[in-house]
C-alpha cells in the first residue's frame, strides 16, 4: 500500500511540476504581446476586429464586458484608427444573435452601417481570428477585447501568421467574484487556445 501511495504521489507531484512550468510560460507568452490602452495609441489600419458576448447577463443586467469593448470599437472608428469593423460573434441560434446586437450598438455609436461587417460564426476567438483572414481578406487589423483576451487573440493571430495589435477595452468595476471567475476562465482558455494551435491543429468551425 504504501509502495502505491508513494507512486501516486511521485506521479501527482511531476504533473504539478508539468503544469506549473507550462502556466509559467503561457503567462510569459501573455505578457509579451503589446496591447494599447488608450485608442489614441492605437496604429491605423483598415480594420478593427471586436470579439463578440453576450449583451445581457442572466439577470438581466448589462454586460459591462461587452458594453466597454463596443464603445472602444466606436471610438477606433471616430479617431480614424479604422476605416471598419468586423463584428464577430455567436449566432448559432436562431433566438440568439450577437454579432446584429453589435452592429446596431455600433451604428447607435455613429459608426456608418456600411463600415460595419457582421461575422455570424465567431463561435469563438479561434474563429474570429481565421474568419476575419478567410472570408474578409483581412489579416491586418485591431482587435478589441479586454486586456487578457486581447493577448490570447493576438496568440492566435500569431500562431496563425497574422501578427496584429489590439486596443483593449476597459475592465469593468464589477464585484471581485466575477472578475476572478472571468480571469480563471481566461486561463483556461489560454490553454486550450495552446492545444488547439500546437495539439489539434484546430480551424474555424465552417472552415473547408
């Protein structure tokens, strides 16, 4: 029994050793991708890319998440930053909708409906990501997300041959629970957003 406890403890103590060495590069790699806090900052480009959510939480209270990365995407378009935006979001659903939410919030910013592209099939940032090269012709653009996302969109953009910058929208005054589940999903997300890109070698859903 104790021979089995110890090589269940060997083995449990090498995974830690694994994980932790693995979290400590994903988090060296997020800090090295440069995202602009200010708009202003921002280069120009023909493009900017806004990474969907959902507009209303289960309680009925608006997501601040969503409601900072809008305005950001409007304020690139004012400053002359980008010429459009692709809206890309989740539309798997027929009663579900994000990227036509997106685009009449824009519109209601003053960005011009016929500077603004819809991107139904943004399921994910990975989709986003490859949609925005395969089906706009875009590869230059700025993506705008909260910081973290912003980085983990740039890895993919990296990771795909599309090195790009982003503008980070602002990180909401929300209650610390909330803000410590977003940031523990977030990891999570690097993670499988490594796997997919060094593992399953993944594509965009609707991908050929």
């Amino acid at each position: 029994m104790k021979k089995v406890l110890k090589k269940i403890f060997i083995v449990g103590a090498v995974a830690f050793l694994l994980l932790a060495v693995f979290a400590a590069c994903v988090w060296f790699k997020i800090g090295s991708y440069e995202v602009y806090e200010r708009p202003q900052d921002a280069p120009e480009m023909e493009y900017a890319l806004v990474l969907g959510s959902i507009k209303y939480l289960k309680n009925g209270s608006e997501n601040l998440y969503y409601k900072t990365r809008i305005e950001t995407a409007a304020e690139l378009y004012r400053l002359g930053k980008a010429k459009k935006i692709i809206a890309s979001g989740d539309n798997s659903r027929a009663d579900y909708d994000e990227p036509t939410q997106m685009k009449a919030d824009l519109a209601a910013l003053g960005v011009p409906e016929s500077a603004i592209f819809a991107d139904y099939a943004g399921l994910r940032t990975l989709d986003s990501i490859r949609r925005a090269k395969n089906l706009f012709a875009c590869e230059k653009f700025i993506v705008v997300s909260q910081p973290l996302h912003c980085k983990r969109a740039l890895f993919l953009c990296e990771a795909n041959g599309m090195p790009n910058c982003a503008a980070a929208a602002a990180v909401p005054n929300v209650k610390f629970s909330y803000k410590l589940r977003n940031n523990s999903r977030e990891m999570l997300a690097w993670i499988k957003a490594w796997l997919d890109v060094n593992i399953l070698k993944k594509k965009a859903k609707f991908e050929n």
